[in-house]
C-alpha cells in the first residue's frame, strides 16, 4: 500500500483520542468481541456479501483490502470465510479463553480467601477447645484432690469445724446444726459403705453421693450448679461433650 504509513498514521491518532485504557473484565471482552463477531458476520461491499471483512469494502470487495478507495477494493481487514464452528477471526478466540482465564483465577481467588477463613476459624476453634480442656483437666485434678475421703471414724472425729466437717461429705456427717465448732463431725458407716462399693465397681453410682443435698451440705465430690447438687465427675464430662459439640459444628 502507498499510502500505508499515512493511514496507519491517522488511524493511530484517532486512538489516542480514545480515553485512558480500562481493566479488561469478563464480561467486557466477551461483550467485545460478540459485538465484532455480529458486524463481521452482517456482511460488507454491495449487497453485503463478504462476510468477515471489517472495515470500508468499495463496491463488491472482490480486489480485496488494498487500501485504495478503487473500484472494488477499501480499507478494511477480511479474515476469510468461516468453514466450521472455528471462529474465522483467530484473536476473538483468544480473546474468549482470556475472559475463561479470568473466571477460573477469580474463583480460585475466593476459594483461596475461603480457605483463609476456614483456617483463622479453625485455629479460633482449637484454641477454645485447648482452653475448655484445659478447665475441665483442672477441674478434674480438684475432684480426685477431693476424693481423698476419710477412711475411719476417727478422722470425722478430728474435725472440729463444721466447715472441715463438710468437706468431707459424705464420710463425715455435722450433726451439730448450725454450729460452726464443736465435737459434731460423726462417720457415716453407711455412706462409708456405699463410697466402698462404688469405688469397686467403677463409680457407677457416683451421682448418688449428691442427688437431692442441700446446698450448704453439697461439698466434697459434689458441686452446686443450676440449682441442684451435682457430681464434679458429670460437671467435667459435661464441659467434654460441649467441646465435642462444638468441634462436630465446625466440621459440618
């Protein structure tokens, strides 16, 4: 083309009219390019038979895009016929496995920020769960502290102080009402009894020791908890199907 260099220079002017680039997205390029596929395909030169060519076609187009406003030629761009389901423009195919690029990497992104998450709340998880073990570990080395109960009656015998008395509930039983001291602290044969049977049988029947003790009298292996007197071994296995709930939440 002779006049190549002055066109391509008008034509390069007329771009730097246009507005700064804008970031490419999706749905832009593939915008783009069905709006270049639908005027390639709508024909150009008389009667719009040549299809795939973009641009001026002087007359039928058949000398093709010379660049010379003659007879049958223009300025133009003709990319062929398109014979199968290939796109005939080569670049519009490009163009469509970008915006397919570009889905992929931003889903990957927000699997990748799901993840992110998943893991700051996992390590939010485990932590509660270390702590709540570790409580419930405590807990439970206070119990077995307190199971050190009396073995004879002279040890409830000993004790003077209805405080001290208590603590070592059952075995030992405060017979002295409301007094604070006194030669009140009796043993119990019959809990005495039952804790010995209990201990054989691998506590079974633990909970009996406080179901139904008021709360001035529930001490020793009991706790006071939601009204009612309780075994330390329930309290603590409590807090340990808590934990597993909450782990078990987590996973679904």
């Amino acid at each position: 083309m002779e006049n190549a260099a002055a066109q391509w220079k008008e034509l390069c002017d007329a771009c730097k009219k246009h507005s700064k680039v804008k970031l490419a997205t999706p749905a832009a390029l593939r915008a783009t390019v069905s709006a270049v596929l639908q005027a390639a395909a709508s024909g150009s030169g008389s009667n719009s038979t040549k299809t795939y060519m973009l641009g001026a076609a002087i007359g039928n187009g058949d000398d093709g895009c010379d660049g010379v406003a003659g007879s049958n030629g223009g300025c133009c761009v003709y990319y062929g016929p398109q014979t199968d389901s290939s796109l005939a423009i080569k670049w519009a195919r490009k163009m469509l496995d970008a915006a397919d690029a570009m889905d992929a990497a931003e889903a990957a992104a927000k699997k990748a920020f799901r993840l992110a998450e998943n893991i700051q709340q996992l390590n939010k998880t485990m932590t509660t769960i270390a702590l709540m073990a570790a409580a419930a570990t405590k807990q439970a080395a206070n119990v077995a502290g307190r199971t050190a109960l009396p073995q004879s009656a002279d040890q409830c015998e000993e004790l003077t102080k209805s405080a001290e008395c208590r603590k070592k509930s059952p075995i030992c039983k405060w017979e002295g009402g409301d007094s604070k001291e006194g030669n009140h602290c009796k043993f119990n044969t019959t809990a005495a009894e039952q804790h010995d049977t209990q201990a054989g049988t691998g506590g079974t029947k633990k909970t009996s020791e406080c179901k139904d003790k008021q709360q001035k009298d529930c001490t020793g292996n009991c706790k006071w908890e939601n009204n009612a007197c309780n075994d330390c071994s329930f309290i603590v296995n409590k807090n340990f199907t808590l934990i597993a709930a909450a782990f078990v939440s987590f996973l679904s």
